[in-house]
C-alpha cells in the first residue's frame, strides 16, 4: 500500500477522520468487508459508511494496475504480467464488470527485466503471507519512475469472462482445462496433508 492509510470509524468523535481523507487525496475510501471495486474517490466517507462503519483510507498514485498469477506451493510459479486500463477516472465495480471499454492487455507492455521483478516480488509476498496453491498478485507501477507497489494479494481470484488470472496463465501457456486440473490436484494434495493431522485434543 503506497502512502498513509487510515482506518476510519464512523461517525468519528472529532474530525481528525475528515481532515485525513483530504490528507490523502486523491485517494479512495473503500469499506472494510469489500473489495477493490467499491472503493470511492473522496469525497466517500459518506458514500463508503454505507456499507461499515469502519472504512480503509488510502493515498493514490498514477500508477498502471499490473497484475501477476500465482501457482503451486513448492516451487510456486509465476505467469506473464497482465495490465487493466480503463477509460474512466476510476477502476470500479462499472469498469471491472459493465464497461466494455476497459482494457485487458495479457501480457502487459513492460520490458522483461520489470516483468521478472513483479514475478519474483509477487511469489516473495505470497510466501511471506503463507499463501498456498494460487493466488493473484496486484501492483501498483507508477507511470513515471517505474517504481512498483504491491496493491494487493487476492487469494481466491475471478474465474469469470474479464478476470485475469486464466488469461495470465493461458498466454503463460497452461490452457483453461489444464490449469483447473492443477487446481484440482493442488486442492487434493492439501487434503491429503490436512487430514493426516489431529482434529481433536487426547488427553493422556
């Protein structure tokens, strides 16, 4: 996450909660259940408090949305970036699912040496957050120096029509039917370590 974030409870007590969403601007309020794609721009604590009253806070940047698809526990693989741009001042819930407009660039343009930087940061943030089987990683890079952020790391990706994950790993070579079969071989070798462990306490 790049910048301050902030937390904020509403209604807040005094208007610290206020003033640091203008810190921050632009930026995004999105309530703490939901994802990404209910996230606001200010002014949204009204708008996000909607849905919790506790609400994420976050700066902005003008960064590109890159993406990288994670697979395997040990070793885990990484597929080629994926880029979405939208047209629209913000990358919500209309431009994910209704705007036809949005972009889906697989694989993204970036040069190869930025590429194999994202895939090695997204398998080190996966493993530090003790992530297993899959998972898709999201960076923030910014438009003008490169510098890249990890946004998020969603561990239960979109298998719909736009999501990216299988476009990822279908221009990384693994086809749709293929990489369902590697999930499903993922999810039974994690059943069969599961189960050999002891569900219930034996006293002696």
């Amino acid at each position: 996450m790049l910048g301050r974030s902030y937390c904020a409870v509403w209604p807040p007590s005094t208007g610290r909660h206020v003033s640091a969403m203008s810190e921050v601007s632009p930026g995004a309020a999105t309530p703490c259940p939901s994802g990404g794609s209910v996230s606001k721009c200010r002014p949204a604590l009204e708008d996000a408090v909607r849905y919790d009253p506790k609400v994420v806070v976050e700066q902005g940047i003008p960064a590109r949305d890159i993406e990288i698809a994670l697979l395997g526990v040990d070793p885990v693989e990484a597929s080629v970036p994926g880029e979405i741009r939208t047209h629209r001042e913000w990358y919500d819930y209309e431009a994910k699912y209704v705007d036809e407009a949005t972009e889906l660039l697989v694989p993204a343009p970036v040069s190869e040496a930025l590429a194999q930087e994202l895939r090695d940061t997204a398998i080190r943030a996966f493993k530090a957050l003790e992530g297993r089987g899959f998972a898709r990683v999201d960076f923030l890079v910014d438009q003008e120096t490169n510098d890249y952020y990890v946004n998020e790391l969603n561990s239960l990706p979109g298998f719909t029509d736009v999501s990216m994950y299988p476009r990822m790993w279908e221009a990384s070579g693994l086809p749709y039917p293929a990489l369902l079969d590697r999930l499903i071989e993922l999810a039974l070798e994690s059943h069969r370590e599961r189960s050999k462990l002891e569900t219930q306490y034996k006293t002696r």
